[in-house]
C-alpha cells in the first residue's frame, strides 16, 4: 500500500532534530551555541529531564534561562538541550483548524506547528523509474505571537526567524533520508501576521489562534522501496 501525502510529511518532521548543544561560558554565565534552531524567548526547554524558561536569547549565539515557574536562574546548560517538537496537522483549513483546536487546550502544548495544506499534487512514475513519485507540497511552520506588544519588526525577530530555522531543519531531515531526492530549490514566504497579511488586503485566520511564521513551498521526490518478499509468494 501507498503511504498518504500526510504519512509521508509526518515521518519527516518525527525524524527532525529538536536538540542543540550549548556550551557554558563561566565569563558571562550564559550558554553559548552555534545555533539555536527555533528557540525563542518565553519557550520551554529541557535538559536531564529538568525544564526551564528562556528569559533571553540571542539567536545563534547565546541563550538565557530559569527555572520554569521560578525565577531562579538555570544551571550550567551544557550539552544537549531539548526544544519543543513541533505539533503536527495536516488538512484543509477547517479541518485543520479543528482537529488543532481540540488537540489541547494549552497553547503552548500544541505550539509551535507544522502544518500540511491538503492543496497538493501528486506525480508517479512506472516501473522503470526509481521514482516512486514527486509531491508539490504547501508546508506552514508557525508559532504563537503576541498581537498586542509585537511591532512588524518584533514579529519578525521573535516568531519568523526561528520559524525560518525550523524550515532549514526540515530540509535538513529530508537529506538525511534516502528514501528521497535531495531537495535542489524551494521557495518561503513570510508571515508576521499569518491569517492576516496578503498582498491584496485582510484574509481570514486560517487557525484560531495569534500565529507568525514561514510558509514553505517544495516539491519532495520519494523513491521506491524494496519489495517486501512476501508480496510475491505464491501461496
């Protein structure tokens, strides 16, 4: 049987690295890394087993942090340390919307997302080919922001470019599979209001909820995988 689109775009973003690493720096205090992929200030992370608030960040350089519910500072963070995995939806935009809203009622266990549009193309090839087939795709990567405080600028800085990295992360996955072609070109749009900005005025919210972010735009070429044996027993 043939894997569904959706299937295919989940085991993809459940094969996606949600650590880092970080090294203590005793002369400031902070944490030092090379990169913070979607890290952002006011988000969770965990280390051992331990959770902890980012009270700063400064991205792809240093990071900050407490106790979550305390303001006490955290302790050393080197090593790894665990980001929230993305939540995952695919669908059209009210069944999306509904199975997200449902899923839990804390936002910030359900955030940030990676959302597959069901607006997709399909093409196969025969038997001759090694592709099974090539699937055009529309990929939002969003997270929660704040409407009341946040200026353009503030969106952008805040929620967009981590979103931006966790695209980069996404591509990264599908590299490391051989099950699929390396991706050549993709194309992004920015959103620092998503459901909200367009080029020709308002839209509606696609998702009940404050969300900037990335939408990505890419064709994935899946190969075809070994038989399984037993397919061709005769009985």
């Amino acid at each position: 049987m043939i894997d569904e689109v959706a299937d295919i775009v989940k085991g993809i973003v459940e094969s996606m690295n949600s650590s880092i690493i970080g090294t203590y720096n005793p002369g400031s205090g902070n944490t030092n890394f090379c990169e913070t992929k979607w890290a952002r200030k006011g988000k969770v992370i965990s280390m051992a087993g331990e959770e902890f608030l980012i009270d700063s960040i400064e991205y792809d350089q240093e990071i900050e942090a407490s106790y979550l519910g305390s303001l006490m500072p955290a302790p050393d963070l080197n090593g790894l340390i665990d980001l929230p995995a993305p939540f995952f939806i695919s669908g059209t935009k009210l069944a999306a919307n509904r199975e997200w809203t449902i899923a839990d009622i804390d936002l910030t266990a359900k955030t940030p997302i990676i959302w597959l549009l069901e607006t997709m193309r399909e093409r196969f090839f025969g038997k001759g080919d090694a592709r099974e087939r090539e699937m055009e795709l529309r990929i939002f990567f969003l997270d929660e922001t704040n409407v009341a405080q946040y200026l353009t600028e503030d969106h952008r800085r805040e929620v967009v470019y981590p979103m931006k990295k966790m695209v980069d992360e996404f591509i990264r996955a599908i590299a490391a599979d051989r099950n699929f072609k390396t991706i050549e070109d993709y194309s992004i749009r920015t959103f620092s209001r998503f459901g909200v900005e367009q080029d020709n005025g308002m839209i509606q919210n696609i998702l009940d909820a404050n969300l900037s972010g990335v939408e990505l735009s890419i064709a994935i070429t899946k190969y075809k995988g070994n038989c399984n044996p037993k397919c061709n027993k005769i009985n």
